[in-house]
C-alpha cells in the first residue's frame, strides 16, 4: 500500500495559489487526462475560488469541483476515485468537517487519502488532516458536531501562526488548553510554512514552524529536518 502523501501549507502562496499548483505538479505532469478533485468546502462562495483555481491549473490538468450539498455522494467519490490529486482549499475549518461528514463521504476520502492519493491542501485543507480539528481558532458557526479529521497525520494543526513573539503567546493562550484533553501534539505553522508529510515521516520543507507536545516546551523546527510525533 503506497505511504500516505500529504503537502500542506498554511497559505496558498504570493498572491495565488503557486504553492499549491507547484506541489501538484509531479501528480499531473505526463499525464493522460490528470484530474484534480477540488474540494472548496471551507467556504460559503466557493464560486471565488473556482475560475481562479482552473485558470491556475490550466495547461496541467483540469479541475472537478467537488459541491457536497448538491452532488449525491456516488458523484463524489466517482471523481475521487479517478483524481490525481486532492487539493482542499482554506475557509472555515469546522464548515468543511462538517460537509465532509454530512455528505457521507469523509469515510471514502480517508480510505483513498491512507491509501496514498496525494493531499495538497491549506488552511482548513491542513487543519483537517489531523486526528481531530478540535485546535481551529475558527468559529463553529454551522454548528457541527462532527470533530474527527482524516486521521491522515499524528499532529494537529493551527495554520497562521504569529511570525512575532507577542501574536505567539497570544496563541498560545489559546492552544495551551487543548493538551488539558488532549495527548497528540500541535505542529503550529506559519504563514510561509510547508509541511511534507510521506508515510511516516513528516518534514518541514521550508518556513517557520514549531511544534507542542504535551508537558513540553514548544520547539521551534528546522527546516529539512524530521518532525518527531
């Protein structure tokens, strides 16, 4: 069974969304007819998203938007099924948790993204490839009652995090009460972070980042190096 293969970012680049397209690219490239599944269920105007992200993916591969209120779940994990890549964009993180959840296919997406299906994937896309999305500074205005993530990494994660000391502690306030209930440990990422993760190792390619684990100072990561869980 192929490793599970994640790019997540906590933007999704200058200006654009270079990021995601650059680390989209050797899932698509040479390819006959490669297919993006993209799943802008983070947002309540997806429609923004669309024309940009097709223009962006022109020439590479084409984009199958993914609308989990109006497509049955057959539709869905039909694209799924034939995609190269899932790319998931940003939003609210508990909105798109709970259309994942909702729309019965989030069993599906997990199945296919712990068999190896590419993830690139920012802000909310990141956030829910954790255990759970329970470290998301968004608000729960849907209401769900839906928490577990993918499943897809042993971290969880909290995307935009300060680059300067004061927006940190800031932060950490926040995060601190989430090892009250919780053991796993928090990969904080920046606004210029890339986090790999291939199987069983995750990396941060490049920016800022740090890392909590219960009952430990957070640590700062390099860049390059393993992230120990």
């Amino acid at each position: 069974m192929p490793p599970i293969n994640l790019h997540l970012f906590s933007t999704p680049g200058k200006m654009d969304i270079g990021y995601i397209v650059e680390a989209s690219r050797p899932y698509l490239e040479n390819k006959d007819d490669p297919m993006v599944a993209f799943l802008p269920l983070a947002s309540l105007y997806a429609e923004r998203w669309l024309e940009v992200t097709k223009a962006s993916f022109k020439n590479l591969g084409r984009v199958e938007n993914i609308n989990a209120e109006l497509m049955s779940q057959k539709e869905i994990e039909a694209i799924l099924r034939d995609c190269s890549v899932v790319y998931i964009s940003g939003g609210n993180t508990f909105l798109l948790n709970h259309r994942l959840h909702a729309s019965g296919i989030m069993p599906y997406l997990k199945k296919k993204i712990q068999s190896g299906l590419p993830l690139v994937g920012f802000s909310a896309g990141a956030m829910v490839c954790g255990p759970n999305i329970l470290s998301s500074f968004d608000m729960n205005t849907v209401g769900t009652t839906f928490f577990d993530g993918l499943k897809a990494a042993p971290f969880n994660f909290s995307c935009h995090y300060p680059l300067d000391g004061h927006g940190q502690s800031m932060k950490d306030e926040w995060l601190r009460d989430y090892h009250f209930f919780n053991d796993n440990p928090i990969l904080m990422m920046c606004d210029n972070a890339y986090v790999r993760i291939d199987g069983a190792k995750a990396t941060l390619v490049r920016g800022e980042a740090y890392i909590w684990r219960k009952d430990e100072e957070k640590e700062k990561l390099e860049e390059g190096k393993l992230i120990k869980a």
